[in-house]
C-alpha cells in the first residue's frame, strides 16, 4: 500500500460520520469506527456480518430496495429513514471495477436529527406565527426602514388598502393616514426607529385610498432581523368608541356648562399667556362683583393687581407647577380685597392650554390661622415650660421651654403621664387637690417639687386649667410651670443671710463687749499702777513690780489694737506681701524661748521640733505673718492649756511645710470648729468666759495662711487638747534677698560705734523713747522737730549717716524732706516711721525714696536690725 492508500484509509477510518463498504451479497467487508460506534460494536465484530441483519426487519426491507437500485442502474442516490429517533441522510456510491462492473457499495451515514428538529421547529415556528397574525382583530403590517409594506395579513391587504399582493409590496405605510394626521404619524415612526420605543395613537387611516377614512388605534415597535431595521404594529378599528366618545362629550359638554354656570363655587377660565378671563360663572360674578359679560372681557391682572411680569411668571406657574393650589390677593369691584385660595388645573381645549381656576375666599380662615399662629409662636416662644394633656393626663404637646428645661423630647413624653416627672417628694394630697380642682373646671395653683430627665431636682410654680369646647366639655387641660428653683434658693440664702446678719450682729455686740472690756482693763492696770508709781514709800521690788504690770497690760493692749488694725486691713484687701528670705528654724526657736517662761510660769512643758537642717530650713515666703500665724497659735495654746504641755514644730511633706501647734488644754466643742475661724468668733464667746480677747487671732491666721498659699484647720477633742496644722509652700530661695521695708526676727548685732543718727521727730515722748533707745549705743544723736529743719541739718552736717524720719511733722511732712536730702544725699539711709501702716503709705514711703518702714509703737531690737543692715551695705 502506498501513501495515498494509507491517506485514504486513515481519512476512512477518523471520518465522523458512519461509513461501511458492503459487497454484492450485502457483506460488509469495512466499517470505520463511527459506524461500528453508532451500533455500539467493535469494529471487528461487524467485518463479515450481513449489513441487513443488524436492522430492524422493516427498515431492513426498505433499505434493500435502494441498495439493489444502485446494483442494478450504477447510479448514486441519496434517501432519507429514520432508526431508533435519529435521522439519517443516506448516501450509496457504487464501486466499480476495471471491466466497467459494479462489486461493491460504499455508502455514508449522516445524523440529521438536529437539522429535522430545527426545520420542524421553523414550521412550526411560522405555522403559529401566521395564525397569530391572521387571528389579530384588525390590521397587521410590517414595514423596512423606508417605510415600505413587507409583510402584512389580509385584514391590512383588502380591508384597509384593497390592493393586490404585488401593489402592497410597493405600498408606503404613511400614504394609508389621513393627510392631516401624517405629521403626527411620521414623527411617532421616526422615534420608533431611532429610540427603539414603543408608541401608540389614534389616527384617521384611510380606506381604499379616501377620501373616506376609519379611526384606528395604532401601535409600532421596532425589531431587528439580520441586523436590519423593521417596523411591526397593529391597527384596530375604534370608530365606533370614537363616535360614542364625541357624543359623550357633546352632552358632557352641556352638562359641564350647566355645572360651571349654577355652581355655587366661584370660577374662572384664563388664557395663561395673556391672562384674559374667557369664561366666569354666577358666583364669580356675585363674589367680585361684576357681570359676567364685563369678567369676560377682564383680564385677571386687574383682580390680582400684579404686574404684568409677575402676573405672567404666577400663570406659568400654574400651569406647568405639580401644585395645583395657590394663594392670593383679590380686589373686587368696590376695591375691597380678599384672601383666595385658587385651585388651578391646566386643561386642553381645541388645541389649547387653559387654566381652569375654583376660587375660595378664605379671608376668614386666614386672619383666623394667623391669630392661631401667632398663639402658637407666643406659645412656642414663652420662656414658661407649657404642656397639654388628654383628659387622662397624658401628654400630647409640649414647647420648646418643655424640653429646654426638662431635657425630655416630644417623642419621649408623648403619650406618658406626667408623674413621670415626681421627685416623690410632694405628699400625695396635692395631687389628690389638684385634680378635684381642675375636674371641677376650676384652676389650680401650685408648686412642684419635680426631677428633669438628668435627675436633676427643681422647684415650679404651676398653673393647670381645663379646656373646653362650645358646649363646656373638658377636652384637655394645659399646664403653664416657671422654674422657681433659684428663687427658692435664693430665698433659702436670704433666710441663712438673715440668720447669719442676726448672727453677725450678735457677735459684733459681743465683740464690743468684748473689745471695752479688752481695752478697759489694761488701760485700768496701766493708770492705776502708774499712780501707784507716784507713791513715795514705794520699795524697790514693788516699783519692778509695777513697771512690770504696766508693761505687760500696755502688750496686752498693743495686740489688741494690732489685731484690729490687721484684720481691717485683710478686709480692706490692704495687707500685702513682703517675700524675703525666711529662716524658719530661727523662728521656731524664737518663738520656743519667747514663750519659755510664760509655759514655765504656768507649769507646762513647753517641746519644739524641726524637721530639716538650718541650710535647709531657709525659704522664701512673708516672715512676718508667719511669724504672727504661729505666734497667735502659741498663745492660743498657751492661754487655754492648764495642765500637760505644748508641742509646736514643723515637717516637711513632698512640696509643703506642715506646722502644728499641739496642746493638752479645753479643746474646742465640735459644733464650733468650723467657726473659730470666722471673726469675732471664740469657743466660748459669752459674757462669762474665763479667757481674754477679741477673737480675731484666729482669723487672721486663717487670711494670713491663705495669702502664703498654703491653709490652716484644727483637730480637737473637748476635754483632751487640740492641735493646729498650717500649711505654706516649701519654696527654695532663689537668691539672697532681704525686704527692709519688713521686719526682721533676727536678734540684732548692735550698731557700729561712733556714727551720727538724726532723729526727726514732731511729738516729744517718740523723740525720747527713740533717744532712750539709742543712747547706750556709743552713737551721736540729733533732733529735728520738722521737716524743713531736717532737710537744713542734713545739708549743715554731711557727717550724719542715717536718719530716722517721721512721716507727719509740722511745716514739711516726711515724705517731702525725705525727695529733697535724696537729691543732695541719694545714699544716705533714710527709715521712715509712722503709725499709719497702709499699703498707700508704704508705698509713698517707697517712692519718697525711704529705706525702710518702721511701726509705731517701735520694737527696739527690729530697729537696730535694720539699721545696721542699711549701714553694713
């Protein structure tokens, strides 16, 4: 075999199709695989096998007759059967040998049952088609793209057009429509076949070509076919319902007349372009007050009076707006005006757009809805909480007060009671009161002690009344409540302020009790020991004696006067600050040993503790008030201790210094620790208690700490002590700093030897306590008795080396002589001296140019402090 031969047998053997070879007995002698596959063999179990005893008999039979065909005539032929549901196209070519005889067939079997399905479903297919067209109650046509018949059914073919078959293919769809009505045909038919959308009409078509004409109701769509363009519808004959529907409207057109003459609502038809009055009714004539025949030569713009303009936008308004309500100023024909209300509908006559209007005056309603608005703005607004109830008491509005003041919403309250709002601290009673008083149709008045939403408590005044309709019935009931929480407080307040001025006044008649008696006796004790002091058999030990008393009764009035001086001036706001370096361990050691022998006297240990180094224990803070801070506690402790002790002392925690002065005296009851502190106010301020005093140390202790930065309470038992605590900042000194406008509580070194002090000095016994005081310091003195002289000594003797200058001398005060020696002697230390302690006159004293400020009465030992400082630098 050579290479065409395998060819052909390889292209044999993978044909798709089934393919045998049969000889003259109808043996097959080949099969390809798709044969033998088709018969569900091998292919070696069919080589030999009678092609016919492999079919069913019948099929057998049929199938011989065209195979001895070709035997006998040498000619292919091609047939159809079909076998187990397929469908076969069969076709025998005849093998023929080289003498011109036929040995063998060669015959192909192709399936063609997909092809005979399809081919059915196409008749099919077109069978149902042409009865759907053929059963359609009218006209069916299609047409191309030009607009041209294609196809169409018999009713379209003789009933409509009454052409031929050959004449309908020639035909355009538009020449069927009634000439005045192709225009609209022709754009639906354009649409259709640009957009792809579905239209529908009723047109006039004509029959046989006019002039008489049908009205059918058409339809169109567009399809495609090949990716061709085609138009398909359908027209129905509706003439009848269009006859029908023009005599409906003739008579509904008469009906419509008579309805829009006798109809008590006033209306009007408007042209909206011009706004000329086509049409009006009785009642329009009645309500503006014109005939009608004189309305409809009116044009709307003289009722409404707008501008031409406005009128025009208003019309255009109404008839392309989606509200077919407007409001309006009328004026009528006696120039009055109404509100009117116009419900307005565009309608389409002959062609045309109007404006049916039905007018209602509502002039009424509408000075009636502003009343009602203007309640309900006056309502909403109110600063008052108002709320409306059912006759169940449930709420069913509230303004916006409501919810301002109780933090509740609409939504959450809606439809509750309002005992959600009770603090449960209102009896029961009340309740029981006010709903007998509203029931009865009366109003009740009252106050509720109520919780907001934030649980927050308030007081309200409250007024609650019916309300009824026409015939008296109680409908709802209305709330109307004020927020009287701070009026109640305040009203709290001014009753404590009462009790608390009535307080006060008792204390300050005590307190000047208490300050005569202070200043009585030891003024007694100083004028009658001074008259004693006159006695001229008086021994030496009661001449000491003396002194001694009188001494200690003119301390005893000298704090007091110094206690009300300070406290007035903590009042006033006047006590300011002098920062300097503080030594706090020299203080508590000073107070330790000036305190000493009174705690002796007394028999009292006296214990004093520090709690940091020297070094460490120098911070800067005023040293004079908290030297008088402590000092006031000391006594305190000391004047109110019989038996045991006192501890004072100090320690330092984290960025504070902690004093404390403990005692094992009275103690203080515990209603009245809270009130040591205020003014006037002791533990025991009655007409008989045992203990001097003004009581006021203690409150300037309290403003003094304050004004360090720090604070001071009190710990106490009645019967077993108290202990006093004050806290001030621990603050480090930043550099060595000294405030000689303060004092010092330094133990003074005594002044250098052979200078000249000049004392200038108005009042004769200041001038001799200050020379007594002086005079053993080896030091020269000199005397001025005002301001002026001063000046002249300092100018006449340049040896003098400091000055002690009184502020209030005759002829020139001290402040003036101190500006005219700093200007010829600008370092010469100058100390003023006065009685007046303001700040007003520190300050003076400062800006004179003095260098310190001294006191009356004048401590000696703080005096010869700062002058040895001012002379040292």
């Amino acid at each position: 075999m050579d290479i065409t031969d395998n060819f052909l047998q390889s292209f044999f053997q993978n044909f798709l199709e089934p393919v045998f070879v049969m000889d003259r007995e109808h043996t097959i002698i080949d099969a390809n695989k798709a044969f033998a596959a088709f018969f569900g063999k091998e292919q070696q179990e069919l080589m030999n096998v009678n092609s016919f005893d492999i079919l069913p008999p019948e099929l057998a039979a049929e199938r011989r007759k065209r195979i001895d065909e070709v035997f006998l005539t040498g000619q292919r032929i091609f047939f159809e059967d079909e076998q187990a549901g397929r469908f076969l196209r069969h076709s025998i070519y005849p093998i023929t040998e080289a003498d011109g005889s036929i040995s063998k067939l060669y015959i192909i079997a192709q399936d063609i049952t997909d092809l005979k399905v399809a081919e059915k479903e196409t008749m099919e297919q077109h069978l149902f088609s042409n009865a759907v067209v053929g059963s359609i109650p009218g006209a069916f046509y299609m047409l191309d793209a030009e607009g041209r018949f294609i196809k169409w059914n018999d009713y379209e073919r003789d009933v409509v057009l009454g052409k031929s078959e050959n004449e309908m293919s020639e035909t355009f769809g538009l020449e069927t429509v009634h000439p005045d009505d192709r225009i609209v045909a022709e754009k639906k038919i354009s649409r259709v076949m640009k957009d792809g959308s579905e239209e529908s009409a009723e047109l006039r078509v004509l029959i046989h070509g006019g002039p008489g004409f049908c009205w059918h109701q058409l339809t169109a769509k567009r399809i495609f076919i090949e990716n061709r363009p085609f138009l398909i519808g359908t027209a129905i004959d509706i003439t009848e319902r269009k006859n029908a529907q023009d005599t409906a409207l003739r008579q509904s057109e008469e009906r419509f007349r008579t309805l829009f003459e006798e109809h008590s609502a006033i209306q009007l038809v408007i042209e909206p372009e011009t706004g000329a009055i086509l049409d009006a009714n009785k009642a329009a004539s009645k309500f503006y007050g014109w005939p009608t025949d004189v309305l409809r030569r009116m044009n709307i713009q003289e009722i409404t009076r707008l501008s031409s303009a406005e009128g025009k936008l208003d019309r255009e308004k109404e008839r392309t707006s989606a509200c077919d309500t407007f409001f309006f100023r009328h004026y009528r024909a006696d120039g009055s005006f109404r509100i009117v209300e116009v419900q307005s509908n565009c309608i389409r006559v002959d062609g045309k757009d109007l404006l049916y209007s039905i007018i209602h005056d509502i002039t009424e309603r509408k000075l009636a809805e502003e009343e009602l608005k203007k309640l309900s703005t006056i309502v909403q607004q109110s600063p008052s909480t108002i709320f409306v109830t059912d006759t169940g008491g449930n709420i069913e509005y509230i303004n916006t007060s409501f919810s301002r003041h109780t933090g509740y919403s609409l939504d959450e309250v809606k439809g509750k009671n309002p005992r959600i709002f009770h603090s449960g601290q209102i009896p029961k009673s009340v309740y029981e009161e006010l709903w007998k008083t509203i029931l009865s149709g009366n109003v009740w008045y009252g106050e509720f002690h109520n919780r907001k939403k934030n649980g927050e408590l308030c007081w309200e005044n409250a007024v609650i009344s019916p309300i009824m309709d026409n015939k008296g019935t109680i409908t709802n009931f209305v709330a109307i409540k004020d927020d009287i929480t701070d009026k109640k407080k305040f009203l709290v307040e001014l009753v404590a302020a009462k009790e608390k001025a009535e307080e006060s006044d008792r204390l300050k008649t005590s307190f000047l009790a208490n300050i005569s008696h202070e200043i009585r006796t030891p003024m007694n004790g100083i004028i009658g020991l001074s008259e004693l002091l006159l006695e001229p058999q008086l021994s030496e030990e009661e001449h000491r004696q003396y002194v001694e008393l009188i001494q200690q009764s003119g301390q005893r009035m000298l704090k007091l006067i110094n206690d009300i001086i300070d406290f007035s001036r903590i009042e006033a706001g006047e006590k300011a600050l002098q920062i300097i370096r503080t030594h706090v361990n020299d203080i508590m050691r000073e107070l330790h040993a000036f305190f000493k022998p009174e705690a002796d006297r007394k028999e009292l240990r006296l214990s004093c503790t520090t709690d940091l180094s020297d070094e460490r224990s120098i911070i800067e803070t005023d040293s004079m008030k908290l030297h008088q801070i402590l000092t006031n506690l000391v006594h305190n402790a000391l004047k109110f201790t019989d038996n045991g002790g006192i501890d004072i002392g100090y320690r330092k925690r984290y960025d504070l210094l902690e004093f404390y002065v403990k005692d094992s005296g009275k103690g203080i009851p515990e209603y009245m620790t809270g009130k040591i502190f205020e003014r006037f106010r002791q533990a025991d301020d009655s007409m008989t208690r045992a203990f001097e005093g003004a009581g006021l140390g203690l409150s300037i202790s309290k403003a003094y700490a304050e004004m360090l930065g720090g604070a001071i309470d009190v710990e106490s038992e009645e019967g077993k002590g108290s202990t006093f605590t004050v806290y001030i900042p621990y603050t480090s000194p930043a550099a060595n700093k000294t405030d000689l406008l303060s004092s010092s509580t330094h133990e003074p070194q005594g002044l250098i030897p052979g200078i000249t002090v000049l004392i200038a000095e108005d009042d004769d016994v200041s001038s001799m306590l200050l020379k007594k005081n002086l005079k053993n310091e080896n030091i020269e003195i000199l005397s001025a008795s005002n301001g002026l002289e001063a000046v002249e000594l300092v100018k006449s003797r340049p040896g003098i080396d400091i000055v002690l200058m009184d502020i209030k001398m005759p002829v020139m005060n001290g402040f003036e002589a101190t500006m005219q020696i700093k200007r010829f002697r600008p370092d010469l230390p100058v100390i003023a001296q006065s009685a007046f302690t303001s700040k007003e006159y520190m300050k003076k004293a400062r800006e004179a140019g003095c260098d310190s400020f001294l006191t009356k009465p004048i401590d000696k030992n703080n005096m010869l402090e700062i002058m040895r400082l001012l002379l040292k630098r």
